[in-house]
C-alpha cells in the first residue's frame, strides 16, 4: 500500500483526476490523505465529492476553512457565496449524503507508524502534539454533534488569539477551528493572526506559525496546506506545504508519505 497526500483540490476536479492517474492510484490498495479545502471556488465541488466519497474506504480528509464554511451554510440555512460556486453540488440530489460525509470528517489525522501530523493549517505553536489533538477531537464532537448549528453559528470570529484566552467551551471551539483551518502567521507571542495571507516577510513582525520558536514538531513531520503563497515551500525539511494554489491558476500536488517525493499536475484553464 502507498499513501499519499495531497493539497487544497477548491473544486478542481480535472486536476485531481489527473493527478491520481499520474499517481496511478489504486483505491483497492492506496490511501490518500487530503489536507482540507475540498469544495469552493474551483468550478466541480461536487464532482471532487463524488470521487472522494466513491473512494471513502481509501480516503481520509482534514477539514479546511471552505469545508466548514459549507456545512455552516447550510446548516443555518444561509445562501452560498456565489465565488464558491457550489450551486450544482448544493441542488444535486446527493447533496445531503455528500455533506454528511464531509461532517464526518476529522481536523486532524496523527499517522503513528510514521510519526505524521495531517492538517489543514498546521500546528499551532500554542499547542503540544497530545493538546492538539484532544482539541481537534473536542471540535470534532462539536461541530459532528446534535448541537452543530449552535457551534457553526458562532464559528465565525477571529477571538480568542491566544489559546489561554479560550475559557468557555465556544471560545476552545473557536480557537481551534481558527488554529486547524485559518491560521497561518503568529505574532511574536504565539497569538494568531488571521487577516495577514500573503507570503512571509522576513523583515515583518508576523512570523509563519512554523517558523515560532516554541512550535512543537521536531521529532515528527506536519502535512499541510491552506496557504498557496508559500508555493510548497517553508524551509523546514520535515514541515511539508501541499497547496500550491490550483485552483489561483498554480497546481495541484500530491507527496508519498513514505519518501516524501511530490507530484504536481498544473492547473488547467478551464477550472
């Protein structure tokens, strides 16, 4: 069995396709692992779904900002921006399996036997590995719970920065869905920063989250991706960035976990 991860696919079917032939795929004996933002603003949300779900025996997903944005919309009934062009996915017939499969989904994925952490943002540098984790499980239970629509309905807010701010149980919620699908730079303090999403400049006083002195990882690799700017690159062997930016006109790019060699397919046009 190979496994493979790959980045931010927002929609861009033609490119996945593509890319899990180039990888030459085989759902009966290889597992991908995809680092989150499935659906938006690429042009076939639904038709990634489709596949992702048709393969879920072989699929594991991260969720990412897009993802959860989804299952708020429609969760509290509210209509879909029209830039994420989800109208065919959310008037399908399957739409409501489709979206059930994605809630079930995790925010974070630790692979044991090759000492891997998967998500869609990255590590914060607030958190220890086993902190991270039982965060991402207690999100999980919140926003995969009877209580959803509570949760999703107070998702959207970029406070509590830091996690020792995060005293009620909304606050830890919203503190880790920001830390696991939003964040990328950090202040000097540790304090996310949510507006900043360009690349990292080296003279500025916000430091990518995996640049932070007191972020944890060193003995482990972390898969990500959300952040299209960095071109796959962060300077750090063991810190593996997969979105590079398909569905902004970039590629999409898949790594085999075990000797972390990258395929990418471009993007095409028509996406």
């Amino acid at each position: 069995m190979t496994q493979y991860a790959v980045g931010d696919i927002q929609g861009c079917y033609q490119e996945l396709d593509a890319l899990l032939k180039r990888i030459d795929f085989n759902p009966s004996k290889d597992h991908l692992y995809c680092v989150g933002d499935i659906v938006a603003r690429g042009s076939d949300s639904l038709a990634c779904l489709r596949r992702l779900q048709a393969m879920e025996h072989a699929v594991s997903i991260t969720l990412g900002n897009h993802d959860l944005h989804l299952l708020a919309t429609v969760a509290l009934g509210k209509e879909a921006n029209p830039k994420d062009k989800l109208a065919a996915l959310l008037t399908a017939p399957d739409c409501p399996q489709l979206l059930a499969f994605l809630q079930r989904q995790p925010l974070a994925i630790w692979l044991e036997k090759r000492r891997m952490l998967i998500s869609h943002a990255g590590l914060s540098p607030q958190w220890s590995l086993s902190q991270a984790l039982q965060q991402a499980r207690f999100a999980e239970q919140c926003y995969q719970g009877e209580d959803a629509a509570y949760y999703f309905a107070r998702m959207y807010q970029n406070a509590p920065s830091q996690w020792h701010e995060a005293q009620s149980k909304v606050e830890k919620f919203i503190y880790t869905i920001n830390a696991f699908t939003r964040m990328r730079f950090v202040n000097k303090q540790g304090a996310l920063n949510l507006s900043d999403k360009g690349a990292p400049n080296q003279n500025g006083p916000l430091i990518p989250w995996f640049n932070h002195p007191n972020r944890g990882g060193e003995d482990f690799d972390i898969v990500f991706g959300h952040w299209a700017a960095l071109e796959g690159h962060t300077g750090i062997a063991h810190i593996h960035a997969l979105d590079t930016g398909c569905v902004w006109g970039g590629s999409m790019t898949a790594m085999n976990l075990k000797n972390k060699n990258t395929v990418s397919i471009p993007a095409y046009l028509s996406s």
